[in-house]
C-alpha cells in the first residue's frame, strides 16, 4: 500500500483552513482560558499548526487510547496515555485527526467530561460522517471526506507516512 501521487488535501489547503479554525476558536473562547488536548498519535501536527494559527495563549496537553478491535462495532477504549493538567474547571478543546466511527473520540469525550471541566468541546480536521456509530457533537471540522482510508499530515498507515505534508489516499 503507498500513498496517492496527486494529494487529496495538500498542505496549502489545511493551512488555510486551519487559520479560519483557528481565527473561529480564538473568537468563540475570547476571554476564556483553553487547554488543548490532541489525541495521539495522529493529532500532534493538526494541533501543533491549529495552535500556532490562535494568536493567543493556550495550553496543550495530550490523550493517547486505543479501541480494541476498532473496526467492529462497540470496540472497548482502553487509555495509554492521560492528560497530566488538571481539567476540573477548565475550557477544554479535544483535537482529533479524523473522526471515522466516532467510538474512539466519544469515549476520550466521556473520559474528559468525567473530570468535570467547565466545557469540552471537539475539533478535529477530517470527518467521514459516513461512517459514524457512536453519537458525537462535532463543534469544529476541517473537511468532510469521503469514506477512503487517508494518510499524512500526522495520519498513518501502520505507523507509515505521518510525515507527509499533504494528505493522500492510500493505494494498492
Ligand atoms: P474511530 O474510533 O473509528 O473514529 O477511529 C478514529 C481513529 O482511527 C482516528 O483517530 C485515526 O487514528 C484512525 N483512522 C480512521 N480513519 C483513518 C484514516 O483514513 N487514516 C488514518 N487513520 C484513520
Ligand atoms: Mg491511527
């Protein structure tokens, strides 16, 4: 399996999406304070530029879990990796990579929630609304793709291609 020559996303087109995210994020929390929380693996480089993009302070922290047998239905969520920031009371964005079934984030929103934080809110730079299961508030979306396995820009193929600048479709 290799990566599409032609992107599907390049890198230009993220950036400037992620400015107009970022610029919306920054308005929706004037005045507040925001923890970031990137989901790893994939996440680290959208949250890195999503961050960067803000213009103001903000905090990063980071949420590892792995669904086992994530590509069937109800896949238990098992966490790998906790936020050490005390969430309790604080404004709370979650970064994701891509949204597919949904099982993994509604179980990272689940876990956040349990802290109580003031508010918890998700982001994430690729949804595939297509394949949805789990029930999820998506407040902040990059792009809408189609149901296609993608890699780069963070994404992986068996831990493959995460450092590719553009996003590709993965290919026999
Ligand atoms: P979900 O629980 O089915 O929503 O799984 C979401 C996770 O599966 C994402 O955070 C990714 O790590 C991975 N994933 C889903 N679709 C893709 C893809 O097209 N490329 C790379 N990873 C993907
Ligand atoms: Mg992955």
């Amino acid at each position: 399996m290799r990566p599409s020559k032609e992107p599907v996303i390049t890198a230009a087109q993220i950036r400037d999406r992620t400015r107009e995210l970022a610029t919306q994020i920054a308005d929706d929390y004037a005045g507040k304070d925001l923890v970031l929380v990137a989901v790893l693996k994939g996440a680290f480089v959208f949250a890195g530029d999503l961050m960067r993009a803000m213009g103001r302070d903000v905090e990063a922290d980071f949420i590892r879990a792995r669904s086992y047998d994530g590509t069937s239905s109800a896949g238990a969520v098992e966490f790998l990796i906790e936020p050490t920031t005390i969430l309790r009371g604080r404004h709370v964005l979650i970064v994701e990579d891509v949204l597919d079934t949904g099982i993994t984030a509604a179980a990272i929103y689940e876990r956040i929630r349990a802290q109580e934080p003031a508010s918890v809110a998700m982001c994430t730079l690729l949804d595939k609304p297509s394949r949805r299961q789990a029930t999820l508030d998506v407040d902040y979306v990059g792009f809408v793709v189609d149901d296609r396995f993608v890699v780069g820009y963070g994404m992986d193929y068996y831990e493959q291609f995460r450092q590719l600048p553009d996003i590709h479709v993965l290919e026999d």
